[in-house]
C-alpha cells in the first residue's frame, strides 16, 4: 500500500519536471526499495517541488533532512 501511495504522489506533484523526473525514478525503483529507502523516498516527496528543483538542476543545496545519495540516485536517473 505504501508503494502504491508513494507511486502515485511521485507522479502528481504540480510541477511537470518533477512530476517526470520523481515518477520515472519511482516506477524503476520503488520495487526493490527496503522499508528504510521507502521512509526516505516519502521524505524526498514531503519536499517542496522548487527546494528539489534547485538541488537537482541548479546546484543549489540538498534540502535537509534527505540523503544526499538518495538525491543523486534519482539526478542519476534523470541521465538514463
């Protein structure tokens, strides 16, 4: 259930860049994601669209609370 509802909100955001980016990062990975990885990944979706945006596009800093290697797994995704 949880899956499901992280899914969803990854993909209905209000930003389209991040509705695609976040969505996309969601359905390859959200599968094979422990228990841990989902509280973080809900983390990153608690985010305000515009703080994630400017960590992912434009270098700015990572909003707290949310681990770096997560945001980078996800920037990394955005290249393939």
């Amino acid at each position: 259930m949880l899956k499901k509802r992280l899914l969803y909100l990854s993909q209905h955001r209000g930003m389209r860049e991040m509705d695609i980016l976040l969505g996309n990062f969601a359905k390859k990975n959200i599968g094979g994601m422990n228990q841990s990885e989902l509280k973080q990944f809900e983390a990153v979706l608690i985010c305000a669209d515009q703080a994630l945006y400017e960590w992912l596009f434009k270098g700015g800093n990572a909003p707290e609370g949310i681990p770096v290697s997560l945001l980078q797994a996800i920037k990394k995704s955005s290249n393939t």
